[in-house]
C-alpha cells in the first residue's frame, strides 16, 4: 500500500489503473480505523480493482473545536490496518492540500441536513461533510463509494449530493458494526472513562426497546420514541434526540406504518457525543 499525500501523486497513482479498465473503490475516513471502518475497506476490497482509503480529519465538520482537537489521530497504526485490510492506496493529505488558500466554495444540501445532526451541530455541519466528500470524489473519481450506516443522515445528505451535481460514482452502504455488547463502534468511543463506557449503551438499548416496542404492535412514533428515552434514562443518559424519521428524507414520522423508518438517536455520555440508528420495517 502506498500513502499519498498530493493530489497530483494520487492522480498519478490512479491514472495507469484507470487506463486499464481497472475499477476503483473509495472509503473515505477520519482515521482511528476501527473495525466499522475495516469493514467498508474489505467491501471494497471485495467489489473493485484498485481500493483507496482516504484519512483526512475534516476540520469544515467539526462544530466544537474541543472535539477537533481531541480527534484520535494515529497514522502509522490507521496505515497498518488499511493495508490489512486491502487498501492499494491510504490518500492522507494535509489540510492545506484539501484547503488551499483562498478555497472559497462550499456545497449545501437543502432541507435533509436540517434536522437531527444538523439542528444539533449547525448548519455548517452537513456542508463541511457534503464539501469534503464531493472534493474526494473529484480527487480519486471511484467507481464506487463506501460509508457506513451508523452516519444514516450522512448518508442521505451524499446520495443527494451525488444525484444533483451528477457525480458518476455509485454509493454503497455497509451496516453498522458493534462491539458484543451492541454499543456502535466509533473512533470517539476511545474517549469513554471509567463508567461512561457502560452508560454509552444507552444509545442501543433506547434503540432495541423502541424496536422490541414495535415488534409488539405499537405503531405511534411518539409512544415509540418515549419507550426509548425511558429505557436511556435507565443509564442515566438523556438523548440529545430520538426520533423517528423517513429514510430519505428525514421528516418525522407520526405512525410507523409498512414503510421503512428510521430511528435516530444522539447523546452526550460524558465528554463524548454518541449517534446510533436502527431501521423498523427495513426492507430486504
Ligand atoms: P469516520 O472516520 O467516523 O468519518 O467514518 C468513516 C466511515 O466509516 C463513514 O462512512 C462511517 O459511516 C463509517 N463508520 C464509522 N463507524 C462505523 C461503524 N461502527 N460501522 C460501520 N461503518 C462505520
């Protein structure tokens, strides 16, 4: 595996591959790999010719820059686990080479990155993600684009982005990978002291308490979403929000009925800000 860190150099890299008919996977990271990460690159690796991992903390999509700074960063190990995994190419560019003086265009999704993740962490939120990601895929131009469903309105937000300014990319999504225990792997999770660790199960257990609620029959999203907070508050942890929500459009939803809904959830355990999702009548 080769690390990059200039776009001409990743261009170059992926010029001769291209020329060949080779196919090309992007997995775009923020680094600390973890094994929700590994396992987009090894899809990746399954589905294309020629795999890049790209590991670029984005600073446009941090809202606190406490959390930007407390960002675990280490490459060498991020390097290891990439090229395990099957990376051919980890692009890992300084900021600079992302930004570079003057940089002035920002892209904008109307309406899905209002609510949720983005009332919660600003507008500015959803437009950092959807410019990174639509300069990354301009970089390496991949057949197809790897993300993970733990970030579902990241997600929707991409495959808008994708689908109005024409970008020949194809968007897959990989499902959310957990520890044992069920509490969703995120490179945030490292930061979890002592008690928090346990407390952040709050996050699945609200969500399989609305879905074991909906199994039994109830349909009203707003009993729905009560029956997760009061099984939060079992550990002390009070959602930032948990809603149920469409899957592509993230309006609220009043009454589960045989559509797929997604039910969203955010919380502050400790220090360290937490999202999770599960999907109710998830189709296949
Ligand atoms: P990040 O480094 O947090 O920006 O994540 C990079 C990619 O990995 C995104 O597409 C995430 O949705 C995905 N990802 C992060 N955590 C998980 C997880 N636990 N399971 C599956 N995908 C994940």
């Amino acid at each position: 595996m080769k690390t990059l860190r200039t776009i001409a150099e990743l261009r170059a890299a992926l010029n001769g591959p291209r020329r060949a008919g080779r196919s090309i996977g992007l997995v775009p990271t923020m680094g600390a790999l973890h094994e929700g990460h590994l396992s987009l690159v090894r899809r990746a690796r399954a589905a294309c010719d020629e795999v890049v991992v790209t590991l670029f903390v984005n600073p446009a999509q941090f809202d606190d820059p406490r959390d930007l700074a407390a960002y675990p960063r280490d490459e060498a190990q991020d390097a290891a686990l990439a090229a395990e995994a099957g990376a051919d190419v980890l692009f890992a560019p300084p900021p600079g080479e992302v930004y570079p003086r003057g940089f002035a265009t920002t892209v904008t999704v109307d309406e899905i990155s209002a609510p949720l993740e983005g009332a919660q962490r600003g507008p500015s939120h959803f437009a950092g993600v959807a410019t990174v990601v639509t300069k990354l895929l301009n970089m390496v131009q991949p057949d197809v684009a790897f993300f993970g469903q733990k970030d579902a309105q990241q997600v929707a937000v991409i495959r808008r982005v994708v689908r109005d300014l024409d970008i020949p990319a194809r968007i897959e999504v990989g499902e959310t990978i957990r520890d044992a225990d069920g509490l969703a792997l995120s490179s945030r999770n490292a930061r979890l002291r002592g008690d928090e660790r346990r407390r952040a199960l709050a996050l699945h257990r609200g969500l399989e308490a609305v879905r074991a609620c909906h199994a039994a029959g109830e349909r009203d999203a707003t009993i729905l979403a009560a029956i997760g907070r009061a099984a939060m508050a079992e550990l002390a942890v009070e959602p930032e929000y948990l809603e149920l929500v469409t899957q592509d459009s993230f309006t609220p939803v009043h009454s589960v009925g045989d559509e797929p809904v997604l039910v969203a959830v955010a919380a502050r355990v400790g220090d360290v800000r937490l999202i999770d999702n599960e999907i109710l009548n998830r189709s296949q």
